[in-house]
C-alpha cells in the first residue's frame, strides 16, 4: 500500500446552519492518505468540527460528498449513519462512559467474545494495562484521553478523527501526550485527522497540515511546505507571525520598503502581497542606516527586535534573530531579506 494512497475524500461540501448566514461548510474539500496524520489547523468558527462532524456521520451535508474509497458515506442523497462509518473518534472531553471501567470502556464498540482480549490488548499499548478496571474518575486526565485513544483504535478503523484531544490539559502534559497520541497512531498505522486551532500543535503533530478558513480547506501539504510557501495571507497568518507587504509588480519585481523582491510569474501593474516571516529579516547596525530599532526584547530561543523607518512615523515590523545580538533600542540599522522566508501571492 503506497503511503499516499487516499483513503477518505471530502468534495466540495457544503453545509448551512441557517438559511441565509455563512456557510459552516462553503465548498471543503480534503484527502485523508493511509497511514498519515493530518492536523485541521484553523480559527474558531472556520468550519473545523462541523467537518469533522460531517466525516463522523454526525452532520449531513448539503452538498458535495464524503466518500471512503468507492463507498459514498456522505451524498448524492445518502447518508449512511454514524455507527456504520468505519470512524474512531476522540472527542475534546473525551466522553467515556463514567459508569464503565478503562476496560469496558475500550470494549465498548467491539463485539464477539474475543471483545476483553482485544480490548485488554489495547490498554496495554496504550501502558494502561494496570487501570484496566479503573473508573474515569480515578484516572488523570492524560489517563482519560489515552483511554478515549485505545477506544477509538480497537475496532480497527478506516479513519481516526481526534477533536482538539489536549486542550483539556496543561502545557507540560500536552507536549508529552501529543507525542505519545502521535506514536500511538502510527503504531496502529491509523489513518487520522486530528482538529485543532494551534498553529505550533497542528505542526508538531502533523503529516500533512490542511488550512482551513471560511468553511473552505484553503491549503494542504507538509508542515513545512505550507510554513515556507503558504498560498494566501490568511494562509500565512494561521501559520504564525507574519509582515504582509502591499505591491505592485513591475518589470518582474515588486518593491517593499526592505527593497524589491522577485514577483516573476505574476502580471505588469498587478497588485501583490509580500508575506515576509519575521526570520527573514537581517538587521545590522549602519549609522545612515533606514530604520531604527524601537524596540528589543527575549523570547526565550530567539530575539525579537521591533523596527520602524528612520524619519518616524507610525509603521513597524518584527524580526526574529539568533541571540546573542549587539543590536539595542534606538540603534539605527539597514535591513535585509533572505528569499528562503518570504512569498509573494496575489492579493
Ligand atoms: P470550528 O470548529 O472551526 O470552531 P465550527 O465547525 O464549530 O467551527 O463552526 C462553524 C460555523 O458554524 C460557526 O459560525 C458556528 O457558529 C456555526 N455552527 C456550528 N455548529 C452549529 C449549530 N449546531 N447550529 C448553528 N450554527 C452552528
């Protein structure tokens, strides 16, 4: 089985709460690939769960289709339901079944008197062996959702769909649990998508990052990929700081006030947008320099250095630079772009 091999696909669908408002769903369309974790990175309201929602069975759609391999779970009028799916879900609160132990729990979707073995078997890949007849109050909360997990995974699912499975935790223990729900998932070779609205998350988790904004996937590949190249402005504020430069293009180059950059393949006259990361930036110190650092402070691995024109003025930008740097407030510098931070997309 090739690793790209599209296991679930989402066409152009569609999906109205009310009748004259936004769409919650405008035209999605989304490939899931056997054996790859794909993080839905997006704002609150952007549609996220309502897809999520619509892949579960849990929405229908008002147009387009959900399809697994030849099989159309969602459209062309049907709407095969949720418990029919092959899906394993983790939910945000995790919803397992307070009155049912680690072990039931895990069990529950699976039948045949072989249930318990494999249910058991599950827990004990999870390192939970030991709770098996722990109650949901009685576990942590990381506990829980390595539970949820073992659930979702037993019955063998086509695909997994996590909805933000760590925001119930604190800092430190979501670090550790996303790895290990990561490591978990490719143990079992899973085919998942987990949902989530951080940017940093969705990269450290993901195979492939899925953009989405307005109801609509608006952009898809490697973490990196996406980071380095997005499609869009909004495409790359999702992803982390970013200074959005307004040009027009003109003999193949668009300038900015840091100089012109390379705009080939866009139209003479046409209107762009330079989306430069704040790692692009190279300041040095110049005393006819155009800028002025007005201000600098730590983030911890790198510096962040706030500058603005020389002559004053109410525009600024930042810069990421490696510390330690020479570079203080008030210090006048001439700017420079390395290409490998910054895009130029239509506006
Ligand atoms: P996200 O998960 O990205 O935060 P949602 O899919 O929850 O976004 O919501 C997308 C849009 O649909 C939002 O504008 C939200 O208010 C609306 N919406 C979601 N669920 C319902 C519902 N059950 N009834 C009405 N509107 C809803």
């Amino acid at each position: 089985m090739s690793q790209t091999q599209t296991v679930l696909s989402v066409r152009g669908a569609q999906r109205r709460y009310v009748k004259k408002g936004q769409a919650a769903l405008a035209s999605a369309d989304l490939d899931l690939h056997a054996g790859r974790i794909t993080a839905l990175l997006g704002p609150s309201g952007s549609g996220k769960s309502t897809l999520l929602r619509a892949i579960a069975g849990l929405e229908r759609l008002d147009g387009g289709e959900i399809r697994l391999g030849d099989t159309v779970w969602s459209g062309h009028g049907a709407h095969i339901p949720p418990e029919t799916r092959r899906v394993g879900m983790v939910f945000q609160d995790y919803a397992l079944f307070p009155h049912l132990d680690a072990l039931s729990n895990v069990a529950f979707g699976l039948k045949g008197k072989d249930a318990k073995d494999i249910a058991q078997a599950q827990l004990e890949a999870a390192e939970l062996g030991h709770k098996a007849k722990a109650f949901p109050h009685e576990l942590s909360g990381g506990e829980q959702q390595r539970v949820a997990l073992a659930r979702a995974l037993a019955p063998s699912p086509a695909v997994v769909l996590l909805d933000e499975p760590f925001s119930g935790l604190d800092r430190r223990l979501r670090h550790e649990l996303r790895d290990r729900t990561v490591q978990t998932l490719k143990a079992a070779g899973a085919t998942a998508m987990i949902v989530t609205h951080d940017a940093e998350e969705a990269m450290a988790v993901a195979d492939e990052l899925a953009l989405m904004d307005a109801g609509r996937v608006i952009q898809t590949g490697t973490p990196d990929d996406v980071w380095m190249r997005p499609v869009s402005a909004v495409a790359a504020r999702l992803l982390g700081d970013v200074e959005i430069i307004e040009s027009t293009v003109e003999t193949g180059r668009a300038d900015t006030p840091f100089g012109a950059v390379d705009a080939h393949g866009f139209d003479e006259g046409e209107t762009v947008h330079a989306l430069i990361r704040p790692q692009a930036f190279g300041l040095s110190l110049a005393k006819d320099g155009a800028f002025t650092i007005t201000r600098r402070r730590s983030a911890g691995t790198h510096l962040v250095f706030e500058f603005a024109p020389a002559e004053g003025g109410d525009t600024h930008w930042h810069a990421h630079t490696a510390s330690p740097s020479p570079l203080h407030e008030g210090d006048r510098v001439s700017v420079s772009l390395d290409p490998a931070y910054l895009s130029v997309v239509r506006r």
